[in-house]
C-alpha cells in the first residue's frame, strides 16, 4: 500500500468517525429533551460515570 492510500484510509475512517459522534451528538440532544419533558436534572452523575467507565473499558478491548 502507498504512503497515498493510507493516507485515504485514514482519511475514510476520520470521516466515519466525525459522522458517528454527530449521530452521538443528536441522540444526546433527544436525551436532554426528554430530562426536560420529564422534568429531570441535566445532570446523571450516575450515568455519567456509566458512560465513562463503559468507554474506558471498550477503549481497553480495542
């Protein structure tokens, strides 16, 4: 493969990335909707340290 090639790989997969975490970004926007239609804090420190600690250890399998 040429130093060219990989660099459009790379490029692609930027790409995916940058398209999953906007997809991330509305879903989050729908979860903080909800809290307000439901009259919930804008804040789950339980969630969050969920969410922390589920990514950390998807990072360490990766």
């Amino acid at each position: 493969m040429t130093l060219l090639e990989v660099r459009n790989e790379i490029l692609g997969i930027d790409t995916e990335i940058i398209k999953l975490i906007k997809k991330r970004l509305a879903c989050a926007d729908k979860v903080a909707a909800a809290k307000r239609e439901e009259g919930g804090s804008p804040v789950d420190a339980v969630q969050r340290e969920k969410v922390l600690k589920r990514s950390y250890e998807m990072a360490k399998m990766a």
